[in-house]
C-alpha cells in the first residue's frame, strides 16, 4: 500500500528524511539506497563531513544504509525533490531512463500502488517539499510509519 503524508504538523517539514524513517530506523540502515532526483538544501552548512556523497549533478547517488543514515540522522538535509529507493541486495545497474523520479511522473498518482523501481523494498518520494509518499512491501515496516504517522493517508488513484 502508498501512503502519503501531507498538510501535516506531524513533521517540522515533509523531506526531514530522519524523522520520517525514524520508526524503522534498523530496518532502513539494513538496506542499500538508491537516491536519484534529487533537489535539496543544506540547512546546517556550517557543519563540516558527512555529507561528500551528495552531488547536484549526479543522476543517481548510492549508499549503504549505515552511511545514509549517519547522514540524515547527524545533518539537517531538506529534501525538495527526491526518490529513495530501498534495497535488500545490490543496486541494480539502471540505465539513465531506468532511473526514479518524482517530478512529473503521473506514475505516482495514476498508478499508486506500483514501486518507481519494482525491485525496491521501500520508497520514500519527496514530493516539492509539501508530501512524503512512502511504500514499503513489508507490512510490518508499513505498520511502524502508520503509528508514528497517524495522519498519513493510503494514495488512491487520481
């Protein structure tokens, strides 16, 4: 099931990637994350480290999920636009029109329910700073964002 959460005061902002993992915090550190899409500021940049990896120019950046999360959880990381792809195994290799996006992708309203990548085991969608839409195959995991984030809706069909 996609879940979006929107218009909510249950997060300081939608794309403050640590509060929004937070309650499956072991979980997403045991995954490789594919980033891709990615628009986002830096809101601590007086601090130094941690955060090399991320590249305005990239199409796509990967982390393991200790990395990645010893990132959101130490800097404050405002993600505008992004597509966090979460996987069990090796990234795969994907060509440049393979990759996810959140921008202008109708995929994401018409068709809810199905991942950007169909090997992830979780998406977290930044959508323009004002929605985080998340999937997760595991229900379990699901059930951890759904007690945290009471106000969050199942995305229907548009």
């Amino acid at each position: 099931m996609t879940l979006i959460l929107e218009n909510t005061k249950q997060v300081e902002f939608h794309t403050e990637l640590y509060e929004i993992i937070e309650p499956f915090e072991k979980e997403f550190s045991e995954l490789n994350w594919l980033l891709t899409n990615q628009d986002y500021r830096i809101l601590d940049f007086d601090q130094k480290g941690g955060i090399e990896k991320l590249n305005f120019e990239s199409d796509k950046i990967i982390f393991n999920g200790i990395e990645l999360l010893e990132i959101i959880k130490n800097r404050r990381i405002d993600f505008t636009w992004c597509v966090f792809c979460g996987f069990k195994n090796d990234i795969p290799k994907l060509k440049k029109s393979e990759l996810p996006y959140a921008d202008l992708n109708s995929n994401i309203w018409n068709k809810p329910n199905e991942f950007l990548n169909k090997q992830s085991e979780i998406e977290i969608i930044s959508f323009d700073g004002t929605a985080t839409i998340f999937k997760s195959k595991s229900k379990e995991i699901e059930n951890k964002f759904r007690e945290k984030f009471t106000e969050a809706k199942e995305l229907k069909k548009q």
